[in-house]
C-alpha cells in the first residue's frame, strides 16, 4: 500500500467519525427539545385546568378568596417564566399552592363532594404525575448530551460545532421543603 492510499483511508475514517459524531449530536439535541417540548405541554394542561378548578371551587361562596388568588397570582407567574431555573421555581410554587388549595377544599365537604371537584382534581394529579415523569424524560436527554459532550472524542466533534448542553430540571435554592413529603395529618 502507498502512504497516499493509507492516508486516504485515514482521512475517510477521519471524515465519517465526525459527520457520525456530528449526526449523533443532532438527534441528542433534538431528543432533549423534544423533551422541553413534551414538559412545556403538561404546564399548557396544567394552566388549562386551574381556571376550570377555581370557577368550581368558587361555586361555593365562602371558600378562602386568598387561596384562590395565590392559585391564580402563582399561575401567572409560571406562565411568564423565562428560563428553565426562573420556570422551575414557579412550577413549584404553583404546585405548593394547589397543594394548599387541596388541603383547605378538605374543610368543605359540599366542595370535596362536588362531581366536578374530583375530577378536576383528579385530572390536575394525572397532569402533575405527567409533568414529573416528562422532567425525568427531559433529564435522561440532557444527561446523555451532557455525556456524549463530555466523552473523547465526541467532546472535539461537539466544541468544533458548537453544541452546549440545557440545564437540569432542579429545585431551585431555598426549596428544600420541597423534597420532602407532605405531612397528611388525620
């Protein structure tokens, strides 16, 4: 063999790694917008029921005004979030709002009975179930980006075009309550 024939060949191993690399990181990237994307969904579900929940909760007139209004006023402030830090404290705290909005309905046995209520409820925890498991989707993709970016000789491949990872879905700082349970007293 001549060294212009082994070169050659190096050269077209050299160029299918990369575009193999490259190609690679395409689909990784598109795996973790899909993911954003299927998060994003839940939060439209979520933000669609929480009008519906609040119109019946407020069928019953002496339901607290100021639990419904943190509900709304957290809503809001999801719905406006920018970044994937500043959204995911504010998913928190409208979860901890529907949390207490639960918890206080407990006082109104009308309300807990109410048809409408429980299915309502019942949809808001299928759809909070839907969001963890779609944030836990999302980070098995941003984790396997993050590894594949990390890696030789993919780490070359990803600084040469310029791919950068998404950040994790974590609790922000201060929201360690939020880790643990929920205290259910009877």
């Amino acid at each position: 063999m001549s060294v212009t024939l082994i070169i050659g060949i190096v050269a077209i191993v050299l160029v299918i790694s990369v575009v193999a690399l490259y190609n690679r990181f395409v689909v990784l990237r598109t795996r973790v917008k899909e993911a954003s994307s299927d998060i994003e969904v839940q939060f439209k579900r979520r933000y669609d029921l929480i009008p519906n929940l609040i119109d019946t909760v407020k069928g019953y007139a002496d339901f607290e005004a100021s639990t419904l209004q943190k509900v709304t006023e957290a809503r809001t402030m999801a719905m406006g979030a920018g970044n994937i830090q500043d959204e995911t404290a504010a998913q928190n705290e409208l979860t901890g709002t529907l949390k207490s909005l639960f918890a206080v309905s407990e006082n109104y046995p009308d309300l807990k009975a109410s048809q409408n209520f429980l299915e309502l409820q019942r949809e808001l925890t299928d759809t909070e179930n839907k969001i963890q498991a779609a944030r836990r989707f999302y980070n098995t993709n941003v984790r396997d980006f993050i590894i594949a970016a990390q890696t030789f000789p993919s780490n070359v491949v990803a600084n040469i075009f310029g791919f950068k990872s998404d950040a994790f879905f974590e609790l922000p700082e201060g929201q360690e309550a939020a880790s643990e349970p929920v205290k259910v007293n009877f």
